[in-house]
C-alpha cells in the first residue's frame, strides 16, 4: 500500500519575486535561487514550491484565466520504491 502522506505543495503565485521575497524574509532558505521559473523551500519534510500562476496551470492543462474555479494549487505525493 502507498503511504498516504502530501510532500510537495504546489502554488500558483501572481508575483513570483514577491512571494520569494516574503518567504525568504520569513527565514526560510530557498534551495535553487538561481533557478528564475520557480522558488522551492523544504519545510517540516515537505516541499513547498511556488510556480508562475502560468506555467502552472498549463501544467494542469488549463487556461490561465482570472481565477474563478482552479486557484493555483497543486498537492503532489511521491511514492517510496
């Protein structure tokens, strides 16, 4: 059986240098800052990582209109083997 536990948190995020701006005010150490697409931070064991509202919900093959059902999040588990 697959453990059921959530370890990537997956945001859309509107600004993504404002949000990276806030999390890494908050303390928290970004662990690929030179990456520019995405910001991830690892956090009680698990991920949080903050995608372009864009370039995720292309990822969810959705349109990336004015928020009114899909809100820019994502949960991921990843299976031990």
């Amino acid at each position: 059986m697959m453990p059921a536990r959530i370890n990537t948190i997956h945001l859309g995020v509107t600004d993504l240098a404002v949000m990276r701006t806030f999390y890494n005010t908050l303390g928290w150490t970004e662990a690929h800052p030179e990456n520019t697409h995405f910001a991830e931070y690892r956090g009680g064991g698990a991920w949080l990582s903050l995608f372009p509202h864009a370039l995720l919900s292309g990822d969810a093959k959705i349109t990336d209109a004015a928020p009114s059902g899909y809100r820019g999040l994502s949960l991921g588990v990843a299976v031990d083997h």
